[in-house]
C-alpha cells in the first residue's frame, strides 16, 4: 500500500518554533494558525459521531504557503467518541 500526500514547504509547526536559526513570525501569523486549528477541531468535534485527534501538538501540525496554512497530520491515535 502507498500513501500520497502533498507536500508541507514549512516542514511541522514544531520546526517552525524552534528552528535553528531562530525562524521569523509574527504575531499574526500566530493567531492564524491558532484560528486554523481551532476551527479545524470545532468541526470534527461537531461531527456524529465526534472526531477527537488525541495527540495535537506542534509536531503533528503542518506548515503549507510559506507559513499560510497549517493542517493538521498524524491521525492514528484520533478516536470517534
């Protein structure tokens, strides 16, 4: 079996906070990805049945657009409640 994926120019979230060396970002960008998490959780927590991911971190978000868009990866621990 083989999985095709696209590919994340930005590497994972936890790359982009604690690259060397030390990666720019601002403000904005920040609450950008905060927003972009968030409504991505709210809709899968809104689902039936409910879609809980169970180990988001910076390492399971990844970076698209030259720090854009985030999505977020790493789905084998997630759960239907």
């Amino acid at each position: 079996m083989y999985m095709v994926m696209e590919f994340a120019d930005g590497g994972s979230l936890y790359t982009v906070l604690h690259g060397i060396p030390q990666p720019y970002y601002t403000t904005g960008n920040a609450l950008s990805w905060v927003h972009q998490i968030a409504t991505a959780c709210d809709y899968l927590h809104s689902r039936k049945p409910p879609v809980v991911h169970r180990d988001l971190k910076p390492a399971n978000v990844l970076v698209f657009q030259q720090g854009r868009v985030v999505k977020i990866c790493d789905w084998y621990r997630s759960r239907t409640r």
